[in-house]
C-alpha cells in the first residue's frame, strides 16, 4: 500500500460525530408545520470564463467593423480622401505631388556635362557579386549613429528569354537580419538602360512598377491596404537612345554600375533620371551631374582602396543633394559615400564586404 | 415530550422495504419518513458532515433533506437504488448550502466531532477541513463517499477533468500538510 492508498484508507475512516437525537422529532415537526424545502435547487453558475470570451469575441469584432468603416468613410469622403493623399504625399517619400514637380510636358533642365552615352561604358568591367554597406547618420560632427545596412546584387540573369543584369538591393537594420531583396531592376545588357524595374515600400503595400522602351517610360504606384490609391504616368523619354540613364532612386544605381564608367582624372559626365510618379520633387526627368575631384586612399571595413573621388549632384525639383563619392580605381567600385543632407547632418555609405558572384 | 430517536438504530430488518417507503413518504406518510431517516439518516450524515465539515451544518441539511424528501420523491424515478440517489440528494443540497458561504469561514475541527481522537486523525481532519471548498468536495465525494469522476463532476457542476484535477491537488496538499512538522 503506498502513501496514497493510506491516505484515502485514513480519510475514509475519518470519525463522525453523532447525530443529535432530537432530530427526527425537529425533522416532523417542521413538515407538520408546513415547512417545506426544495431539493431540485439546480447549481446555476455563472460562467464568467465564456462571458469574458464572448465579450472580447464582440469587441474584437466591432472594433475591426468600426475601424474597417472609418477607413471607408476616410476613402469615400472628398475631404477625407484629400487629407489622405495629403498625408501620402508629406509622410512618404515617393508619393509625388504635381505641384511640386515639373510638369511632365515641361522640357528637363539642361544637364551641366555632356550626357553620358551608352557607346561609352565598357561592359567588361561589370562584375557579377554582392556589396554590403553599412550606413551610419553622424549630427553636429560629433554624434555618430549607425543607420542599418544596404546589399546590393548585381548578376546576369535571362528575363523573359533576354540575356539582362539584374540589380536588386535590400536594406536591414542590423546586419544579422535581411529582409527580401525588394528592389529589383531588369538592365538592357548592351546599354545598361532599365527595361523593367519593380519595388515594394512599406511592407510589400505599395508597389512602383516601371517599364521602359527604348523611346518611352511607364510607371505605377500602387497603395495596397485600407486606403487604396493608384498613379500611373507615362513619358515620351526626352533623349536618344544612345544615352544612358538610370530609374528611381539614382546613386544606388549608378553606384552599382559605375565600373563600367570611363573614370579618369578631370572626368565630366551627366545622366538623366527618370521617376514619373514616385519621386518628391522628380516628375518626369531630372538630371545628375558627376565629375572626377581627385583621388584619395581611403579605409573603410571592407579595406583601404584607392579611389577617385567624385562630386555628385542630384537635382531634385527646385533642390539639388550633393555626395561625395570614393570609386576604388581598380574595380569601380563604390568604397564610401557622404551626402549632406543638411548643415547639421552627414550620412554615411561605407562599403562592409563583397561577395564575388557565382 | 419528543420521541428521540437515533438513525440506523434499529434493525432496518423490521422495516418495510426502501421501494414501499419512498411509496408511502411520497403520500405523505409522516411514520414512513421516520422510517427512511432510521434507516439511512446516519449514512447521510456523514455525507452532509464530511461535506460542510460542521455538525450544525450537516444537521442543517439532513434536516432540509428530510422535510422536502416526500416532494422530492415524486420526481424519483425508482431505476437506480434509494440510498445512492438519497445520499446524492444529500449531496447536492450540503454543497448548496456550502456555496451560500454559510459558515465557509469557521470550519474548525468541532469538539464534539470526536471524544478523544488520535493525533494522526485529528491531524488529518484538521488538514481536510482546512482545504478549500471546491477540493475539499472533491476529496469527500470521490475518496470518501466513493463516487466516480463523473458523479463527482455531475454534483459540483465541473467537468470530469477539473474533477481529477481537483483531487490531484488536494491530495498534494494533504501530503504536504500531514509531512509537515507539527509545532
């Protein structure tokens, strides 16, 4: 017999006092007086744990139909919908506003040096791999702050039975943990010149597609979710097809395709960039100009590179952005790039490692 | 002056049988209902008291099973044993009268319980008494009074797995109560 078994064997033979024996007697007494008692009593319990579960079910549920409603309500009303597209067009950086930019008829303002053509770029320095970057915001020359990270993949692929480069990026915040390339753009692999590009903002809700000819632009920006809202731009592409430009966000991808540029002391080039719909301030085309400053070693995680140093101006709308940018003159390379996007904030691109390309 | 009579005190031999009983009881008969008590008031006694852990309290129910008993007999349906459906009866209201909270408080080893009970009894009296109400039932219906989880789950209105549950706590908590050291 174990513990147990002698604990149930004592509890049943726990005492009982004895009944008062007047017991009987009260027991007659009480029903010769008429006093009666029910014995069917049914235990209702309140079952606290399904009314709390239901009352959450109902809360969950008339919340998401309330918030569902004021989304629609933000979307069918006029005034509702102008602040929504308001609200786009402050808070995030590719919902473009007419006013902002040019026209798209407007002519674009003249680049500074000759347009870099196509005829110029030697392709056979282009090499297949995969730079990692590590970005850092420095305030006041003094406060340094790490700022994610950014991968980019140049290689050859075959898209929709043509021989094209493919160039995607990623970002990350830690080096650790990559998302998805969510930036991927098809190039011609004769010209460099985009054919097709597509990247995804904003966790996979808004898409920017663009297509290219050799004569003309299309381009769409698509907000997925509550608030949906569509722009598609098409563009006669203001240039000849021998000249090369790039698509989108531009330094990332001249960056990427700079080995193939003809660098040299004293060299001068300009190239067109084209957003039609999903760039503040650049609506339609815009130009940038690059130029060759000087040549300086510099060390960065990756190594120490010698470099030509390039000045870069972007123009955007009424503004320009101006970077520095170290070229390894060996590899063409992007080693390093400082913009100043303010008087009191640097950011910086330093190159992390590289991954030769399979 | 009042009959005093003490249950199961007489020979149950000399009664008539349970069936007929419950029979006349239901008619009203007042000598029929003397005759149940006689014969099951002591088991139901324990019932009630092992329950409420009081002698008041189970005299309490005892006394309100037997008053509504002749009411209630009209609803038994004689398939399964008198005892058995009286002792749920007594059961049930017991554990009523334990959730009205009527004396939750002050279930203390009553004096009279026993005249001289052993250390180790009274100890573990003291230790069953001092569980809580939901798992002192439990203890009381399936490991003294011998119902299944089932019929101890059906009477405390839990399901057969909190009832096991339940009795696996509460047999924990009289181990760790009785391996304690006394002061």
């Amino acid at each position: 017999m174990n513990r147990d078994d002698m604990l149930r064997a004592s509890l049943r033979q726990l005492p009982v006092p004895d009944v008062s024996p007047d017991l009987l007697h009260r027991i007659v007494r009480s029903r010769v007086m008429g006093v009666r008692t029910s014995l069917h009593g049914r235990r209702w319990s309140v079952p606290w744990g399904r009314i709390a579960a239901a009352a959450f079910i109902l809360a969950f549920l008339t919340g998401s139909w309330k918030l569902s409603l004021t989304f629609s309500r933000m979307g069918q009303s006029r005034l509702n919908r102008d602040r929504v597209k308001e609200f786009l067009r402050t808070t995030i950086p590719w919902a473009s506003s007419g006013d902002e930019g040019r026209a798209l008829s407007d002519k674009p303002p003249a680049p500074k040096y000759p347009l870099i053509s196509v005829d110029s770029l030697d392709l056979s320095r282009l090499t297949e791999g995969t730079w990692t970057y590590r970005s850092s915001v420095t305030t006041d020359e003094v406060l340094t702050a790490p700022a994610g990270h950014s991968r980019i993949h140049l290689a050859r692929v075959t898209f929709q039975s043509r021989a094209m480069w493919i160039l995607m990026m990623a970002h990350s915040r830690d080096s650790a943990s990559w998302g998805p390339y969510g930036d991927t753009t098809y190039l011609d692999p004769e010209s460099l010149r985009p054919q097709r590009s597509i990247y995804y903002y904003n966790k996979n809700r808004t898409v920017v597609v663009q297509s290219f000819s050799a004569d003309s632009a299309t381009e769409s920006l698509d907000f997925s979710g509550p608030i949906r809202q569509s722009y598609r731009e098409s563009i006669a592409l203001p240039f000849s097809r021998e000249t090369f430009f790039v698509n989108g966000w531009p330094l990332d991808r001249v960056g990427a395709l700079l080995p193939a540029f003809p660098l040299k002391r004293g060299w001068q080039g300009s190239l067109y960039q084209v957003a039609l719909v999903s760039r503040i301030g650049v609506r339609g085309v815009s130009p940038m100009d690059l130029w060759v400053v000087g040549r300086e070693r510099v060390t960065v995680p990756a190594g120490t590179f010698d470099c030509w140093r390039l000045q870069v101006v972007t123009y955007f709308g009424q503004e320009d952005q101006r970077q520095t940018v170290w070229v390894s003159r060996d590899k063409g390379w992007v080693i390093k790039v400082q913009a100043d996007n303010s008087s009191d904030v640097m950011s910086t691109r330093e190159l992390e490692s590289y991954e030769p390309g399979s | 002056m009042a009959t005093r009579v003490v249950p199961s005190a007489v020979d149950p031999a000399t009664l008539a049988a349970p069936a007929a009983l419950a029979q006349q009881a239901r008619a009203g008969s007042t000598g029929a209902l003397g005759d149940l008590y006689r014969l099951y008031g002591l088991a139901l006694f324990r019932v009630a008291y092992r329950l409420t852990g009081s002698r008041e309290d189970a005299e309490d129910v005892l006394h309100d099973v037997f008053v509504g008993l002749p009411e209630a007999l009209q609803g038994y349906k004689e398939q399964g044993r008198l005892d058995a459906w009286l002792r749920r009866v007594t059961a049930r209201v017991a554990l009523m009268k334990l959730r009205k909270g009527r004396r939750q408080a002050a279930l203390q080893l009553e004096p009279e319980a026993e005249p001289a009970p052993e250390r180790d009894v009274e100890e573990l009296q003291a230790a069953v008494n001092a569980l809580p109400v939901s798992l002192r039932s439990v203890v009381v219906l399936k490991e003294i009074e011998g119902y299944s989880h089932a019929e101890t789950a059906e009477m405390l209105g839990i399901t057969v797995v909190t009832s096991r549950v339940r009795l696996m706590r509460a047999m924990s908590r009289l181990r760790r109560t009785l391996q304690r050291p006394g002061p």
